[in-house]
C-alpha cells in the first residue's frame, strides 16, 4: 500500500473515464485503527486516508482489517469482509465543487464551462462513460442554438445515445415543446412535424421519455372537455434506467393558472428516494407547510427538499452525485 499516492475527493465528482486507478463502490480496501476518540468514533486510515471512522461495534487500536468501499449519502460505507458489520468513514478532506470538477475537466483535455459542466453531469445521470470526443461535440452542436445552449446539450446528449438522427429545425421544435415556460410558446403551431424528434424519442425507453400535456376545463353541464379554454400546460418526464426499464426519476414542469410548478423524483429499487420541488411565488413558511403535507402523503422516509428552479429544469442532472475516491491499494 502506498499511502503517499492516495487522495479522496470527497465532494461531487465521479472518476468515470479518467486515467489513473480509481476505487470504486465494492472495491476492497485496507482498514487500519488509529485512535479513539470517543462516542463510538475512531481515527483511522482508509486507503491510506486519514478519515474519521463511526462502528457501534468496538474496535480495536492498531487494528487491520480489509473491507469494501461504497459511498451513499454523502459518506463512505465501509463492509468488513466476511462479516455483517458497517461502519462509517467521514472524509477530512475538503475541495470546493469547482476544484474538484476542473480537476476532471483538466484530465479529459477540456476547458471549463457551464455547457461542459452540464454535459458531464448529463453523462453521469445516463450511466456513460466520460469522452471527451463526444463532450465536444455536444458542446459544439449546442452553441448552434443562441440562449438555449444548456437545453439543446441535454437533449443532444439524449439523441447520441438513442442513435436518431435530427435536423435543426426538429431540435428546435423539440426545444420550444418542452419549454413550458416560455411566453413565446403560447405563439406554437403544434402542428404534427412539431413532434417528429419527440415520438423517435419515445420510442426508445432506454433512457429519457416526454410526454407533454395541458390543463383544460370541464363543461359538467354538457359533460364534456371545454378545449377551448386551456388552463395550463406541462411536460411529463421519466428517465428509465439503462438496463431493466426500471424508473430512476419522474420530472414534472407545468404552468397552471400562471403558477409555475417544478417537480424531480428520484426513485431507488423501485421505492421513491427524493423528492424536490420549485413552485413560483411561494414565501418560506408556504415552502415549510408544502413540505409537511408531502410528508403526510408519501411518508417520512422520503427526502424532500425545496430547491431553485434552475437546478431543477430539464432533466436536472445538476442533481447528480459526483464522488471520486482515488487510490493506491
């Protein structure tokens, strides 16, 4: 083991597809027991990490023991081998997200900005594995579309790893489509060509899928849907996971009577996970009382977090976990 070669990245970065030996969840490492310090935490080393290490289980100092390494919930899990017991390593070391990000984008070759950022953390959201080949041309293809770069990335991204070819004006349609929330769409045609790119999407469940909708009224006199008064309109999407067609995110955007609502599920083993949300023009005791009745809903086991409704827009890959721990073992 060579402690000297050894940093962990404890922040948002995974090290997919750059050069180096990396640990990743399951791989086997080296446990050894510094110290104690009390309340069930112990001084350690991890990988040859100096990290702080929680076991209701009592350990002893100057002990060695290999374990696996898995990382959830913004801490690393350590399972000793051969053994049902867990303990919890919390990393020391700090880095800011940009930091940790350059340093990626500095060992693909690429410069950083917002268009590349974004395409790395669509790229860990589809399970692929980072190329700095098609990041370019994502990123170039995307800068085509003047204001809208950021959206046309996600779903450039998206038709590359469907294989469907599209023409310009198709992106575009698509783009103006899934923009609810744009004035100018009021102006849309809706006309069948419209949904060209869209319905090549969808039939490929593979990863993403978009299913937009609106919000009419009903005539309950005459019992029927009053179409010509629309109410509202919104976008469905569900992301499927790369093998299984299991549903890994559920995100909802809509406009209804000129409120703007935003809501992201993220499923784990077919139970939900998380829940975030951005509705327009709430003050944060609103926040705090939307929060409570969701909890009543769904259960309190399920994270649920107000965010910005930028974070949350599109597929809102900006949600993605991004951990590296590199390693000499």
């Amino acid at each position: 083991m060579n402690p000297n070669g050894v940093v962990i990245h404890f922040n948002r970065l995974v090290g997919n597809g750059i050069q180096g030996q990396n640990l990743q969840n399951g791989s086997s490492v080296l446990v050894r027991v510094a110290a104690y310090k009390g309340n069930g935490v112990y001084e350690g080393f991890v990988a040859g990490v100096k990290v702080n290490i929680s076991s209701q289980k009592q350990l002893q100092i100057g002990q060695s023991f290999p374990a696996k390494i898995y990382v959830k919930d913004g801490l690393i899990q350590l399972q000793m081998k051969d053994s049902v017991s867990n303990f919890t390593a919390g990393v020391q070391i700090s880095d800011s997200k940009i930091e940790v990000l350059n340093t990626l984008l500095n060992n693909l070759g690429l410069s950083s900005n917002p268009v590349i950022s974004h395409i790395l953390h669509q790229m860990k959201q589809l399970e692929m594995k980072f190329d700095s080949q098609i990041i370019n041309k994502i990123k170039n293809l995307s800068l085509k579309f003047k204001g809208k770069e950021i959206p046309a990335s996600e779903l450039l991204l998206i038709l590359h790893e469907k294989n469907i070819d599209f023409s310009d004006s198709d992106l575009l349609n698509l783009l103006m489509l899934l923009d609810v929330f744009n004035n100018d769409n009021d102006s849309k045609s809706g006309k069948k060509d419209d949904y060209t790119l869209l319905n090549k999407i969808n039939n490929n469940c593979d990863n993403w899928i978009f299913l937009p909708f609106e919000f009419v009224s009903f005539d309950k006199t005459e019992n029927k849907i009053d179409d010509s008064e629309k109410l509202g309109s919104g976008v469905l999407k569900i992301l499927f996971t790369k093998t299984g067609n299991l549903v890994k995110q559920v995100n909802i955007e809509c406009l209804y009577k000129s409120v703007e609502y935003v809501f992201v599920i993220l499923f784990e083993c077919k139970k939900c996970k998380n829940v975030y949300f951005n509705i327009s023009n709430v003050n944060k005791n609103e926040i705090v009382e939307i929060i409570n009745v969701l909890n009543r809903k769904i259960g309190n086991n399920v994270k649920i977090e107000y965010k910005s409704k930028e974070i949350l827009l599109g597929t809102a890959c900006e949600l993605e976990d991004f951990v590296n721990v590199e390693g000499s073992v």
